[in-house]
C-alpha cells in the first residue's frame, strides 16, 4: 500500500510544472511584433539579447523593409536603435524614449495559469502576471521550465505597449560579441 502511496505521488509532482528562470542573455529565433503608442516593430529571424550590457541585436527580416541588422542599446533615457538594411548597404538611427522590461523580467511575480499549447501543438505551461494598472503577461514556457514557447505582454499607461513573441529556438546564455558589431554604414550617427 504504501508503495502505491509513493508511486502515485511520484507521478503526481511529475506533472507539476517548473517555473522558468530564462537566462536574460540569450539567442532565439523568434518572430516578434512590438506596438508602442503608434509605432510597430515586426521582426522574424534571429535575436541575439545580452542582458548584461544593455544590448539586443537582431539578424531578420523587418516587415515592409527586407533583410536588416537591427542594434538596439539601453540608455538611461530609453534606447538607440540603428536598422541596418542589407541590401542597400543604408544605416538608420532612432531614439525611442519608452522601451518595454525585458520580456523575461516577470516572471519573478508570475503564476502558473494552467496550461497553454505551442505552435507546435505541445502543451505547457502558462505563467502570468496581471496588474490591472499596469500589465498583463502571459508566458507559455515547456513543463519543466527549459523552453519559451510564446509570450504575450499589454502594459497599461502612458506608453500603452503591446508585444507578442513567438520563440522557433532558445539557447540561454551570454551571446558572442561579434552579433553587436556596428556595420561601417551605421557608424557616422546619421
């Protein structure tokens, strides 16, 4: 009896999910929709994001502009993203004064909210935070807590922001410094 005791609870915290702790320095390949205020950023390739410096690249396909390398740094006062467009050999420089946290930065208030599906059709788990005056995120990550399927983020306010990323790949840790370096192109500030 007893061993039927420890086999079903076995079984039983076999099926509790794990809760994410993502490296906030990682390299995805995502396809990722940003809307803040009136501006949308819709992105699909790789995204390279180093946490550490304050520093995200991405090596995609930018809607209605083609194959880009796109540098985003924080600032103190927001950011500085340079969109360099490959085929044209052109460089763009913009100052965003709102940024939104890093998409990982929840989940240490986050809840498990049952369960969520990936594209893929696999079931996991979904992790949530809601503040009725300030955001509503919703992670779906694998079962035991290793993999972002999607997340889904409203952030209330003054900057009004909305984000959805659809996670392909995840590979956590610090990327190489060589996906940061600036083309020659973007390098005279324009």
């Amino acid at each position: 009896m007893i061993f039927l005791i420890l086999c079903l609870l076995t079984v039983s915290l076999a099926q509790i999910p794990i809760k994410p702790t993502f490296d906030d320095n990682f390299a995805a390949t995502v396809d990722y929709t940003e809307t803040t205020g009136r501006r949308t950023f819709t992105i699909k390739g790789a995204w390279y994001s180093d946490y550490t410096d304050r520093a995200d690249a991405y090596d995609a396909t930018l809607a209605q502009v083609g194959e880009v390398l796109v540098f985003e740094n924080q600032t103190d006062d927001g950011s500085v993203t340079f969109i360099y467009r490959k085929e044209t050999n052109d460089c763009s420089k913009n100052n965003a004064p709102v940024y939104l946290p890093h998409p990982f930065s929840f989940l240490a208030n986050a809840l498990q909210n049952g369960t969520c599906v990936a594209n893929d059709g696999t079931v996991g788990a979904a992790w949530a935070q809601y503040d009725v005056r300030a955001m509503n995120i919703t992670l779906c990550a694998s079962n035991d807590g290793t993999k972002p399927f999607w997340l889904e983020e409203f952030r209330f306010g003054v900057a009004h922001s909305q984000r959805t990323i659809q996670f392909d790949t995840f590979v956590s840790g610090k990327p190489s410094s060589r996906y940061f370096v600036l083309p020659d192109a973007c390098k005279g500030g324009k």
